[in-house]
C-alpha cells in the first residue's frame, strides 16, 4: 500500500499525468475539503484531472506538491502528511494537508483530503461558482 502511494506522490511531483492516471481507479472518490471552487466530492479520476488542472490554471502553473513530511500505513489506507505550495497575483499559499488514501487491488480507489488551514485554501482558490 505505502509503496503504491509513494509512486503516486512522486508522480505528483514530478506532474506525470501518465503514471497519475494508472494508479488512480478510474472511479476514484476523491472528497476535497472546504468551500472553495474545488471543494466537494469528485467521482471519478476524470474529475480529480479536471480539479487539478483548474488548481494549475488559478495558481498559473505553480501548484506543487512541495514535501511529503510523513507517511504512516494502517491496512490498505494510508495517511500523508503532505506541504503544497501555490502562488497568485503575488500571494503565496504554502499549507499542509493530511491526505488519506485508500488502495485496492494496487489503485487508489479513494482519498480523503484534510486541510490544516482551510481559511487560507479557501481564500486562495476562490469561491465556488456560482
């Protein structure tokens, strides 16, 4: 399970969209805290592309996955502390989330978002649309 996730991560990184896509369920359930334009519930990895490609295009190609800080495993989920880091019209987001993702059968077939400071992802993502 770790070593699934840790390949995830590094895709992340290193924005491997091909490598993302094969360890991603193609039904994944991805619930993003928050209520910001990227909040809620996503159904499907083609959902999670199209949130992450927003978050780029907001952030004007800056987001990142800048550290994993710790990685702990309890049965098929595994919990991340992870620090991301974005920049817009000179404001800089650099928060920690805890991300909780659960593996089956060698894809993540959900995660659980968990953000340390949701005031500062709210205001930096924006609001939902309306």
């Amino acid at each position: 399970m770790e070593t699934i996730v840790r390949e995830f991560l590094a895709a992340v990184q290193q924005v491997n969209l091909e490598k993302i896509g094969s360890i991603l369920h193609p039904e994944v359930k991805w619930n993003v805290p928050g209520n910001n334009r990227f909040s809620g519930m996503k159904h499907s990895a083609a959902e999670v592309f199209q949130m992450v490609g927003g978050m780029f295009e907001v952030s004007q190609n800056t987001f990142a996955l800048a550290e994993t800080k710790a990685v702990a495993v309890l049965e098929n989920k595994v919990a991340c502390l992870l620090r991301f880091k974005a920049v817009k019209d000179g404001v800089t987001l650099d928060t920690d989330n805890i991300d909780v993702y659960t593996v089956e059968n060698g894809r993540i077939i959900a995660v659980e978002a968990f953000a340390t400071d949701i005031a500062a992802e709210d205001a930096f993502w924006g609001p939902l649309p309306q």
